[in-house]
C-alpha cells in the first residue's frame, strides 16, 4: 500500500491515505465497488468544507454522543466503507458507549458480511451482529431491510454512518432516533436523521468517542446538549461555509 504512496509533505497525503485504505478493502472483500463511488461524492464536500471539522460539526458529535449515552439500547451500524475506514476506532466507540455493532449492507452478500465481522474482531471487536439477521426494517425490500432482532431491530438510538437516504428515512419511520456521520449536508440521510455529523468519518469517530467519555457520567449536560440541538441549523450553517469558500 505504502508503495501507491507520495511522501507525507504530500498537500494531499492525508486524503490519499484515506483512499488507499478503500483500495485495500475493496481488494480485501470489505468494500463494494459502489462504496468507492461513494467516497467520491464525500471527498469533494470535505475539499469544500476544508477537509478539518467544523464548530457546527463539534456541536453534532457532542449531540451525537448525548443521545447515545443517554440511550436505552444503541446500536452502531457498520458497513463496509466503515470498516475499511475506522476499524479500530469504531470498536473502541462501541466499548465506550457501550453499544453493539451490526453488519447493515446495502449490497448484501454473505462474504462480505463475514469479511467485515472478521475484519471488526482483528480490531478488537468481541461480538459483532448482522451475520443472522432475523428481523427487518419496516418499508425496505428484501435484502435491505434484514437486521437483527437483538440490535437495530429493538434499538431506540441507532448510529448509521454513510447510510442511503431509503434506509435512513425507514429507521426514522420506525420510531428510532437517528445519527448519522454524512460529509454531504445535502444528502437525503443528512435531511432525515436526527443528529447529522457533516465531517470526514476518519475525524469524527475518534471525536465522538471522547465526547461520549465525557458525557458519560453526566446525564443532566447530556440532555441539556439534546434538547438544545437543532439539526436544520447546524445543516443551513454547513452549507454557508461551503458556498461563502469559509
Ligand atoms: P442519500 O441517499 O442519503 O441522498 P447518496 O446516495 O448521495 O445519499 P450514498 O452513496 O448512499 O449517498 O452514501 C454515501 C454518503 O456518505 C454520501 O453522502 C457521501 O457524501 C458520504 N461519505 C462518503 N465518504 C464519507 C466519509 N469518509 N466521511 C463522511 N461521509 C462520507
């Protein structure tokens, strides 16, 4: 990998990084070709946004982690873009808050679905749902809609990092409150979720992880921060920064 590499004075090397740990899971099994689409859309929006978080973006993750520490049962969806990107701090996230990890993939298939799980738990993961989905999202098609009873199915807060606007609009008709990591604050996932992160996710996991270290153990500033979020302000000062060139 190293080899396709510029050295590290490289003004791109950050985001060249990035990209060679997609190739890498592509190659792997962990990556659908699409998802290499995907992070294309991304990486132009974190070009525009200035490739570092914003203060609105700190204000997501602080809301982010509120509502996860404050849940009764979160679950962090994980799919294949994710595990290439943030195997490592995903896990740590999910001992912090604590909250289960399930395998959720646009397009399904068994290998990488094993893949992913087998990928997760070189990083650390003890167990990591989706491989026996036994219940489904209400309003989705076949393979799209399975999950697992034990986790998204009875979940009240659930994270979906990099999701499709369908997936992310049936969750929120389920009933759950939903958080999302999207670079594009255009994008139909970053206008339906609850709580919207509009920043790289390479930046925001470890970010949303101290958050939820810190807010642990103070429930009254976690609700406070929740009650006080508003998700379309945060969206409508994102997209200030990017049309005004911040
Ligand atoms: P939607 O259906 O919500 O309108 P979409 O069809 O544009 O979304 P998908 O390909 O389903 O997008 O999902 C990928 C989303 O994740 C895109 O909005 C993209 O900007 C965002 N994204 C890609 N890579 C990253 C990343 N590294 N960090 C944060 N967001 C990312």
């Amino acid at each position: 990998m190293e080899g396709h590499l510029p050295p590290p004075s490289h003004p791109r090397y950050q985001s060249l990084v990035i990209r060679e740990r997609l190739v890498a899971g592509m190659a792997a099994g962990i990556v659908a070709p699409q998802g290499l689409l995907a992070h294309g859309r991304g990486e132009a929006f974190d070009y525009l946004l200035g490739e570092q978080t914003t203060d609105a973006a700190r204000r997501s993750i602080d809301a982010a982690a509120a509502m996860l520490v404050l849940a009764r049962h979160p679950v962090l969806s994980v799919n294949g873009n994710v595990a290439a990107l943030v195997p490592k701090e995903i896990v740590a996230l999910s001992r912090a808050v604590p909250a289960p990890l399930e395998v959720n993939l646009f397009y399904r298939t068994e290998q990488r679905v094993a893949a992913i799980i087998a990928h997760l738990q070189a990083h650390g993961a003890a167990t990591v749902l989706g491989a026996d989905p036994d219940s489904r999202i209400p309003g989705l098609d076949h393979d799209r809609g399975l999950c697992t009873a034990a986790g998204i199915g009875s979940a009240d807060v659930v994270l979906v990092p990099l999701e499709d606007g369908d997936r992310t609009a049936a969750l929120v008709a389920a009933g759950k409150r939903v958080i999302t990591i999207d670079l594009n604050p255009l994008s139909r996932t970053a206008q339906t979720a609850h709580v919207t992160i509009v920043d790289n996710i390479v930046r925001a996991v470890p970010s949303l992880e101290e958050s939820v270290h810190r807010l642990r153990s103070d429930p009254t500033s976690a609700q406070a921060i929740v009650a006080r979020y508003d998700n379309a302000a945060m969206a409508r000062e994102q997209l200030r920064r990017i049309r005004s060139g911040h």
